[in-house]
C-alpha cells in the first residue's frame, strides 16, 4: 500500500526526540554550572611561522572557540575542519574562531590551501598546549575536539568547555543526516578525496 503523504514519526521516534533535547539543555546548562578554569596565554604559531599568543586568538572578541585537529594524517578531523568552511563566517561574528593542529606551520599551510579552509588556523607544533588541555594523553597523539574560552577584562583566560569528536556527536551535521536513512551510514567512511557522482556540478543531475 502507498500514501501520498510523509507527515507522521512514530511515537517511539518522538518520544525519544524529546528526551534527547532535554537531555541536551541539562547538559548545556550543566557545562555553564561547571567551573572554570584560568589557563596561562599559551604561544602558538601562524601557519607564516610567526608566534602568536592565545589571547590573540580571540580577535577582538570576548570568547573563542578553539577545534583541536590531529593534522592532516586524520581523514575523519579533515571532515570536521571541511564543515567548517561554511560556519566560518558566522561563528567569528560571535567569538574568536580557530582550528589548532599539532603539524608544522609548512605542512599546516599547504594542507588547509589544499583544503580551501578559510578561517583561522595556528600551529602547536612543538609547544604542551595540546597535552596541558587534555587533548594529548600520550606524545604524539592527540584527540579531536572543541574547547571554549572566555577572556576577563584584566586579561585573564578561562576555560569554559570542552567535548571531544566522534562520528554521531553534535559537531558533524553528516552523521545526522545518514542516521536518517534507511541503512544508516552503512560501511562509509570520509575520505580526502571522492569520485564525482554527478551532482551539481553540472554532471546531467536534472537540476537546471
């Protein structure tokens, strides 16, 4: 039997939507409660090589939200850091936004060329600031992530928050949309580059 219409979810789906929102808010009001904790001005590096400390990260701004990347070795953090292009913009109108990664300046530089990455990025080639924030538990690995910072009038820098990344967690707007599919995201995995399938492009979709 087939039906025109689309309109209805299950109450097993609605019921479970309301409660992972209002798990969400008790977890977002929980992370405020948390209290924070003042780091020091950390020295990093452009992507030029030059220095340039922490609290000149927040370009102006009040706040800064910091993603801590695991270089360009990491497929699944080049997915994170592409999703950013188009949050770029909207993101540094209301805090400081930057991508930190553990390569070199060099590498850094032609890697996020390569990628087209058109926000802010620094290096922490070489310095403790990974490991100090929780996002190095051994040399030479780190995790993926996000950190929040706050900066007082007297110059002061507060960690706010942090969460790390994963496939399905809130950072990635990709997992969510093939939750929605019938096979979910079955065995795909990122990948630096894809075959084109013939999507707008335009490759014959039918879209003009």
């Amino acid at each position: 039997m087939t039906t025109a219409q689309c309109t209805t979810m299950s109450d097993e789906v609605v019921a479970l939507e309301k409660q992972i929102g209002e798990l969400k808010q008790k977890l977002s009001e929980a992370r405020r409660r948390a209290p924070a904790q003042p780091i020091k001005n950390y020295t990093l590096k452009t992507l030029g090589g030059r220095d340039i400390e922490l609290a000149d990260l927040f370009a102006g701004k009040r706040d800064l939200v910091l993603i801590h990347n695991m270089g360009k070795g990491c497929v699944y953090c080049t997915l994170w850091a592409d999703g950013f292009i188009g949050f770029a913009q909207h993101l540094k109108d209301r805090a400081g936004f930057v991508l930190v990664t553990p390569d070199e300046p060099a590498t850094a530089a032609q890697f996020a060329r390569d990628r087209g990455w058109n926000y802010p990025i620094a290096s922490s080639h070489g310095t403790s600031f990974k490991r100090d924030m929780g996002f190095e538990p051994k040399p030479g690995e780190t995790w993926p992530g996000v950190q929040a910072f706050r900066k007082d009038d007297d110059g002061t820098i507060r960690c706010v928050g942090k969460a790390h990344f994963g496939p399905g967690d809130d950072f990635c707007a990709i997992w969510h949309l093939f939750d929605l599919l019938e096979g979910g995201a079955g065995d795909w995995q990122p990948k630096y580059t894809y075959k084109q399938q013939g999507g707008c492009g335009c490759g014959g979709c039918g879209c003009h």
